[in-house]
C-alpha cells in the first residue's frame, strides 16, 4: 500500500504530527516499567506488518519532510556530513545497501534497476531517476553515501574496523540527540562513548565492543536509544545547542501534552560486503505526550520509567527542567494497573 | 597528573627515548624541556648525534631552558619564537624524516595536541608517537557552535574569543582537532552563566 507522505515542518512553526495508524507502530522502547543502560541487542530480522520492523530499513509517512529538513540543516552546515577519505569503499556499500533495502521494502516508492556497473535509481516521492555507474564518483551529484542518505531516513555513521577497535570515519548527522560527527569523526568505540555515564563502568561498552567485532554479513542487529525532545525538532545538535535549548524552559504544567515528544532511536547495524565496515543506522521517531498516552500501557509505563530513572541519566539526557512536569502530566494517565510484557501495545 | 578517566583523551605515557631508532625529534614546549633533560643520565652520545630538538618557551617556569637544551649537544637544536613557528619547522623535519625516525613531544596539552595534529596529518600513526604531559592543565578548547579554537583556557566557563558564548569545558576531547569541547552553558537561559573557576590552572 502506498504511503501518504505528510506535508510538515520540524522547526519554527512544528507542524509535525503522527497519524493514528503511525502511532500505533511508533517503536515505544520500554519493555518493563523501568530503564537502566544494557547491551539491549538483538537479531534485526522482519517484523509483522504494522510494526517498524516490517522492513528492515523503515520508509514512513515523515519520509519526505524529514529529507527537506536533512536539506535544510546540509545548506546551513556541511559539516553534518562527512566521510574520511579511506571510507570510499565503505560508502558505495552502504549505497547499494539502502538502495536495495528500500526498493525491496517500498516497491510503489523504489525502484533499483542493476544492469551491470550501470545502476538506474528511481526515487518517486522526491522525484529523482538517476543512472549512474556503480563504483564511479564523477557520476553522481554527491559522494556516495551524502547521495543515499539524502533519501534515506535516519542519521548515519559508518565505523571502520581495525586494530581491534570501530573508528567513526564517516557520517550523515543532521537528526541527532545532542552530540557533534565533526568533533567526534575520527574516534573509537570508546573515545566517541566518553561523555556516557554509568554505562563504561557497568561493562556495557566492552561486551558491546567485543559483540560488534564480530558482526557478521547478513545478518544485521539492532537496539533502541531514547531520549526527550521539546517540540518536534529533529535537528537537536549541539552546534545549535544555542537555539534549541531555550525551548526545555517552554514546558508548563498545561502544555506538556503537545510540547513533551519522546523521541526513540531505532539503531541497528550491518556488516558492509566490500569494505568489511560497520554501518550504523540511527532512525528516529517522535511522539508527542498527547499522542503518546492514546496507547494507555505506553502512558503508564513512560510514566513509571521517567519517576525512576537514575539521576546521571536525567542529566545526560538533559530532562532536568521539565521532568517534573512531564511525570505530573502522565501520572493523570497511570492508574497503576499492571503493564503487560513486551513493548507492543495491548 | 591530569584528572582521570575522561575516554576520550589521549594518555600521555611519557617520552623515555627509544634506544632502537635511527633519528629521535623532540618536539618541546616551555617545562616540557624538562621531560628530555631529566633523561640526561641515561642519554648516549649516539643518541644526542642522531637527535633533532625543537624548543618554544612558554609558561612562567618554561622559559629559560634553552641553554640546558643546546648545552645536551644534539645533532640539531632550534629553538623558536611562537608554536605556530615550531609546528611549521616540525612540518618540514618530518617530511624528510625516514621510516625510522621516532617524534617524542612533551609541553602542555594543547601543544602536544597541535603537534600530533601535524605528525598524523603527515601519516604518522598517533599510537606510535610517545607524549608526555608537562606544565599547566590549561586546555585547548573548540566551541562547538561556531567551531573557533581559543588556546590556554584556564577556566569554566570561559568566552570564546571568536563567537563571545559563555562556553562550560567538557571532559571531551578530539585528537583530529587536538581540542576540547566547549558548549554554550546559558543557552537554555541567556544571562544564567555561572561564575568562572579556575580548573586548569
Ligand atoms: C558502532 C556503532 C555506534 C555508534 C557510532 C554510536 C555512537 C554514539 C554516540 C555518538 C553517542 C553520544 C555520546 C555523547 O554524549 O557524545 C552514543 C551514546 C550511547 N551509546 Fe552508542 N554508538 C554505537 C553503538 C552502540 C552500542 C552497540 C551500544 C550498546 C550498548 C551503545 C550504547 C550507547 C549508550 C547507552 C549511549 C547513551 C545514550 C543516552 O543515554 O542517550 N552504542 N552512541
């Protein structure tokens, strides 16, 4: 069935909302009522129709506002992108990666046409049919991989592997939760996963290592990340840290509903054939409190987790201001019945 | 010497010379002298005929160790105004530099930053170079908003000397930009900043 995309902004006048059906398979986080840092992978295998795991690369109706916005945040900073020059490789895989996905996900959207090195690339809801040779740089407007993630929904990282370590040589970031491609590209595992608390000192990042290392081709994996998020504003980078934080003041006791968004980070990772690299797909989704609590497990449980999170988290995840708010808000909507297992609504 | 556990930057393990290379350049700044001349019992006169030493003054007990340096009898000794001029002469003696040439640097941490900045851009493996930590813990800071770098900042917050935001010094620091992190710490309230403290003095 062809998607509807919708028609809106993620800056200045937010006209960002989800539609019924999309909130129903918006990809709520929490399987229990509380949250602490994990190693929380596993296989990134299809999923059932109706759900973001139905394809494996998630096409859904934000699709070409979010492309708009990605435009926008490139024109006013380059920077967001940026790959190291031995990542070459790495970036016509991943290439052929999100084309083939997305065509064998969205066929009424997609379509990949191979004839040898020469490719046809036809793009329907941002009006693109390009040829080109696979392979070639000179036959695309952009590198590679800015081509294909200007059409591809979600940030993107692409880690090389060698010396027993992932090093962020390359990246799309125009949609992230708080943290800089151009002062992290370059580092490792480690390095790039400095500011996290807790999680370094509880093991997270050693198992999570050492289980990357040995990712295998075809066979992706996947985790969540979450955060908060005042406004749907999916450009949240610190460079514009300056204009968007004013906004964690703008929460008050009645406008919690329509400003608090949760905002959930479908990761998952996949082997690369050619250049043996990792990439790493950040997918983002916002709900808004409002539309959040229409699923009433997901508004007990939200509830339940923000009242317990450990503090370093709430700081980390810069909550601090409008926290209090936001529980008051949802405790209206937990009546402290049981939640059922699992992330799914009931 | 500096305080712990911050990942994401470099451990400065020390610049004990390596009595297996060819050719040693010591790339120092102010009491990074120190960190050479302290080694002088154990320096041979093999190793002071294969050794190149590029001095800058700086910091208050940094400045006069010229005399120490050139009196070790190195190969070459060369001592310059500014680290924008030692990073240009370091430029040129890595490029004619052969495989077996070891680069030690010792002086502040932003110096040390700069310098690993020039030997890997000139594809030196950083893992390789050894470093070592002398002088104040002033840091080398990038905004991250408008990206300018400001040298020898001794407090947090601070103002950028380039965009003027009341920036808070992260604990997180870039090799490629041999920097640490400053981020605007009044943006969700312009006018809250706190008072500056002296951290890295
Ligand atoms: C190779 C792929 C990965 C990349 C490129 C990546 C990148 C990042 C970055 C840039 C941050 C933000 C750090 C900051 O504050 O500056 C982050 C946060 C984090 N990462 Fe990763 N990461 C990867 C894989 C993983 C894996 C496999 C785990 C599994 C445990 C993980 C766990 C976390 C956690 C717990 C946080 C803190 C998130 C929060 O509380 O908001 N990451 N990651």
């Amino acid at each position: 069935m062809a998607i509807v995309f919708r028609q809106e902004t993620f800056r200045d006048d937010f006209t960002y909302r989800n539609s019924p059906g999309n909130i129903r398979r918006f990809p709520f986080p929490f399987d229990r009522d509380e949250y602490m840092y994990s190693v929380n992978m596993e296989p990134h295998v299809r999923g059932q129709a109706g759900t973001v795991y139905e394809s494996l690369i998630d096409v859904d109706e934000h699709y070409v506002a979010e492309m708009q916005d990605r435009a926008l945040v490139l024109k006013e900073d380059p920077l967001r992108y940026q790959a190291l020059p031995h990542m070459m490789a790495a970036q016509w895989d991943t290439l052929e990666l999100l084309m083939e996905e997305q065509a064998a996900g969205y066929p009424e959207h997609f379509t990949l046409i191979r004839n040898g090195d020469r490719w046809r690339w036809i793009n329907r809801p941002l009006g693109i049919d390009d040829t080109f040779t696979f392979g070639d740089r000179s036959t695309l407007p952009y590198d590679p991989f800015e081509y294909i993630t200007r059409q591809a929904q979600g940030d993107f990282c692409i880690v090389d592997q060698r010396d027993g370590n992932l090093w962020m040589d390359a990246g799309m970031v125009t949609t992230q939760a708080d943290w800089s491609l151009d002062f992290d590209i370059g580092m490792n595992f480690m390095e790039w996963h400095g500011p996290v608390p807790l999680a370094h000192q509880i093991g997270v990042f050693d198992r999570a290592l050492k289980f990357l290392l040995n990712l295998q081709l075809g066979k992706p994996t996947r985790r969540f990340n979450w955060t908060m998020t005042i406004n749907p504003r999916l450009d949240t980078s610190p460079e514009n840290y300056h204009k968007w934080g004013p906004d964690r003041t703008t929460v008050t006791p009645d406008n919690v509903g329509e400003k608090v968004h949760l905002r959930v980070e479908l990761q998952s990772l996949w082997r690369l054939p050619r250049s043996n690299a990792i990439l790493f797909v950040i997918r983002c989704y916002l709900i808004s409190m409002n539309e959040l609590v229409t699923v009433p497990k997901w508004a007990r449980r939200l509830h339940r987790v923000l009242k317990t999170l450990p503090p370093e988290l709430v700081d980390y995840k810069g909550l601090t201001r409008y926290r209090d708010n936001t529980i008051a808000w949802l405790s209206k909507h937990d009546d402290g019945a049981p939640t059922s297992p699992g992330i799914f609504p009931d | 010497m500096l305080v712990e556990g911050i990942k994401s930057r470099p451990v400065y393990g020390g610049i004990a010379i390596d009595p297996f290379a060819r050719r040693h350049i010591f790339a120092l700044e102010g009491e990074g002298a120190l960190a050479l001349l302290d080694q002088k019992p154990a320096l041979t006169a093999t190793m002071l005929n294969r050794s190149e030493v590029l001095y800058v003054a700086a910091g208050p007990k940094g400045l006069d160790h010229d005399l120490a340096l050139a009196a070790l009898k190195p190969d070459r000794f060369w001592q310059g105004p500014t680290i924008e001029t030692l990073l240009f002469r370091l430029r040129g003696s890595l490029s004619a530099a052969t495989m077996s040439t070891r680069l030690y640097i010792s002086g502040r941490e932003g110096f040390i930053g700069q310098c690993m900045q020039v030997a890997t851009d000139m594809g030196m493996d950083f893992s390789s170079i050894p470093t070592e930590h002398r002088g104040s813990l002033a840091r080398r800071v990038q905004c991250v908003h408008c990206k300018g770098i400001t040298d020898d900042v001794r407090t947090s917050p601070f103002k950028c000397s380039h965009c003027g935001l009341n920036l808070l010094v992260r604990d997180h620091y870039s090799r490629r930009l041999g920097a640490f992190q400053g981020v605007n710490v009044d943006a969700e309230e312009p006018g809250t900043a706190p008072q500056a403290e002296e951290l890295f003095a």
